[in-house]
C-alpha cells in the first residue's frame, strides 16, 4: 500500500490512493497556483490538510453518516480485523444476527439468522434476544453478535440466553460500539471494555468460562468514523494503532470450555 505520512505537521497517516488523499493532492495544486501573499491571507491556511481530511472543523455535519459511500466504514474494519484473528472459533453452527454477514465467510457449515423483525427474508428464527425460548440451548458451536447490543432493551438476559445456546466449547463473538453516531430511536448503549468484561461475566455466572475483552481503535480512527470517512481514507498503519483510553469498538470473546 502507498502511504504519504506528514509527521511534521499532524502525524496523520493516509492510504495514498483514498479519497482524501486524492483530495489533498488536489488542493495543494489548485493552491500552488495562488500568490504566496494570498495563501498568506487565507483563513486557517495552515489547517488546510486536516480541513481535507476531515472536512471544516468548524462544520456540525458529518461528510457522511457511516463512511459507506466512501468505502469500508472504520468500525468494521476493526470488526473484520477480529473476526479474522477468530476465525478458527467460526465453525460447524453458527448463530448470526441479522444477515449472513460473517458466519460463511468465516468458516461456518450451517448458519442461523435471528431477528426480531419478521419481515427479514434472511432470518431463519423471528424472535427477540431478550426472551429466553427464542433461541434453543446447547444449539451453537459458534455465535457471532457485532454491533447489535445497542438496540436490545435488556443486555444482561440477551447475554444469558446467547450463552446459554452454545455447545460445550463453543464461542461467542461479539463486538458493540464504544463511540458511534446514533442509529434511530432504538439505539440504547454504549460500552466500555471494562463494562462489557462486568456484563458478559455475569451472563457467564457460575459455569466456566475464559472472557477476553479489548478495545480497539485510537484517536484517528474515533475521529474519522465521526466525520463519515472510511478505512480506506487511513492507512493500516494508523487503523492498528490502539489506544486503551480512545477505543472506538470493544470486541471480547467467550469460551466455554468442552
């Protein structure tokens, strides 16, 4: 990947060929062109790359809302990123929420959709998280839960009956958002690595269980998925960058044991 870092400025690291560095490129011809005492004159001249970047700073609009229509949004680039290190979790039955977004992908046999909207053509079982009879025990080797914790009303019994569906051995992976726009009046939550490791112990309860809980992200990323740019506007580099006290995703992991 080709990078362009200007650390003398604002250490800020771009993926060459995204869109905003296309942008850069193309302001700093358009300024070239202007005398040195106009440029001069210009108000905040000198924020110029991190107004392209990530637009006015003085705006309150985000460029766009999750960062699609630029390429992949930054919170699931730290999703698939986690994912991918657990992929060999993904296997034999797998429970998604939703759609089939990474069960398949990811090395699952046979997969199960839940949702509570009935209307979802994808989903295999209509139910809500929170109701214990929604989901069969012992059922999962695998549940794969990402950025749907937000819209439940009731976390601690989604969590019970989550982990009460899986095999002996089985995984879940979940991931829920530590910082994020809203998503519609449903949107409920937001996490902490330590507040999500608290929830998922006591939906463990007295069985055995390794729970491992990270937050992933940093201040760029946080930044960039607020002003609506995608992942490919930064460079990997900067995106594996993690900052305990700026995560913008807390991902975790619970094994039950066989």
């Amino acid at each position: 990947m080709n990078l362009q870092l200007d650390s003398r400025r604002q250490g800020i690291l771009l993926n060459r060929d995204g869109p905003a560095s296309r942008a850069l490129r193309r302001s700093r011809h358009q300024a070239s062109n202007l005398p040195r005492h106009v440029l001069r004159r210009l108000p905040g001249a000198k924020r110029a790359r991190l107004t392209l970047l990530f637009g006015d700073l003085a705006r309150t609009e985000s460029l766009t809302d999750w960062g699609f229509e630029r390429g992949l949004p930054v919170d699931r680039w730290y999703i698939e990123h986690f994912l991918h290190e657990r992929a060999d979790l993904v296997r034999g039955r797998v429970l998604e929420v939703k759609e089939d977004a990474y069960a398949t992908r990811f090395g699952a046999s046979s997969v199960d959709v839940v949702d509570i909207d009935a209307a979802n053509e994808m989903a295999t079982i209509v139910g809500d998280l929170c109701v214990p009879t929604t989901l069969r025990p012992a059922r999962y080797d695998a549940a794969i839960i990402t950025q749907t914790l937000q819209f439940v009303s009731d976390v601690d019994a989604a969590l019970r009956n989550v982990l009460s569906s899986l095999r002996a051995g089985g995984s879940l992976l979940i991931t829920v958002p530590a910082l994020s726009r809203l998503c519609g009046p449903e949107d409920h939550w937001r996490w902490t690595p330590i507040g999500l490791e608290q929830q998922l112990w006591a939906a463990v309860g007295a069985q055995r269980a390794e729970v491992q809980v990270a937050g992933l992200g940093n201040s760029l990323s946080a930044r960039a998925f607020l002003f609506g740019l995608a992942a490919d506007d930064l460079a990997e580099e900067a995106l594996a960058v993690r900052d305990p006290d700026l995560p913008l995703v807390v991902a975790a992991c619970v094994r039950l044991p066989c």
